[in-house]
C-alpha cells in the first residue's frame, strides 16, 4: 500500500510542475524564425602567444598567422518561445576560405584553402584550446541563442609564396543565398 501512495504522490507533483511551468514557458510547436546575420568582419590574427590576437599591423609571420570572423545574429520575427528553442531556419551548409593570390602550387588564387587553416575553440569543461576541422564546427553559425560570434582559423600549412594575400570567406546558406566576407591585403613573412 505505501508504494501505491508514494507513485500516486509523484505522479500528482509531476502533471502539477508540467502544469505550473508550462506558463512560465510556453510550449512551442513551432519554434522557427528566419535569422539574420550582419556586421560582417574578417581580421588577421597573430597566433604566437597565448592566445591569438588582432593583428594590427600590415604584416605578419606565416608561422603564426590567422583569421577571425566576427558577426552578429538576431532573429526576425515574432515568437514566444524562449531564444533557445527556436530553429534557425536559414542555416549554413558551407564554409570556404579562400586567398585572392596563388597559396602554392596545388593552390593557385580562388583555390579552396578550408585544409590549410582549422579551428580554434575554447572545450566547455577543461577550458583549454581545441583545434577542429573546419568541416566539423559549421553549427557554430547556426546558433540561435548567441547574439554575437567570433571565430578563430589558425593557418597550420603556411604558404609556399612570401608576400600580400588577401583572404576570403564564403559561406553558403540552405536557401542557396551566400555571403563572402575579404580581409584587407596582409603581407605573411
């Protein structure tokens, strides 16, 4: 009989919380919203410390050289559902970079560069860097609950060509519309 009561008790205090916190927050049964991204910027980093930081100057050592892409995201639209349940519904399927300038001899300009650079992340528990295949992080552009994003590409095949490149970033969206993002002419030494 004790058990019989003790479930009956458990029971009643979930469909109550089930209840009580369905207010707080609405359930969403459809929890899309087109999201926009803007303020586009592409800027050289020097990778030889600690942590990477912007480069400022008009050149660099190609031992130590990468990139940063910042951006920011909003939702357009009306939704009550909280940031966090809500589906991009534009999201990116392809990320490329690229130089304006011959990289290498399997690498002339326009040539994709996405295995020369990878990406570094900061793990969520030992807070140590992580370096990842730029093929294996495109969700980092598909979140919807970060407003503002900054993401390192750190050059680990330097070119086999001294002097002025110009990068490009394209990213490709579901709706097969695009965006190219160019940093300034940087001299790699």
């Amino acid at each position: 009989m004790p058990i019989k009561v003790t479930f009956l008790h458990a029971f009643t205090w979930t469909i109550l919380a089930l209840i009580t916190f369905s207010h707080c927050h609405p359930l969403c049964d459809n929890p899309s919203l087109p999201l926009e991204r803007s303020n586009w910027k592409l800027l050289e980093l020097n990778n030889s410390g600690v942590e990477p930081e912007i480069e400022y100057g008009n050149s660099g050592l190609k031992e130590s050289f990468g990139l940063r892409l910042q951006f920011e995201m909003s939702g357009n639209g009306d939704s009550e559902c909280p940031k966090i349940y809500n589906e991009n519904l534009n999201p990116v399927i392809e990320f490329s970079i690229y130089a304006a300038q011959d990289f290498d001899q399997t690498h002339p300009a326009g040539a994709l560069l996405n295995d020369y650079f990878v990406v570094r992340r900061i793990n969520t528990l030992s807070k140590l860097p992580e370096y990842k295949a730029i093929s294996t992080t495109i969700d980092i552009f598909n979140k919807f609950y970060v407003s503002y994003v900054e993401v390192d590409y750190i050059l680990v095949h330097p070119p086999e060509y001294l002097g002025a490149y110009q990068f490009n970033v394209k990213l490709r969206f579901s709706n097969s519309e695009s965006t190219t993002v160019s940093s300034r002419l940087f001299t790699l030494k």
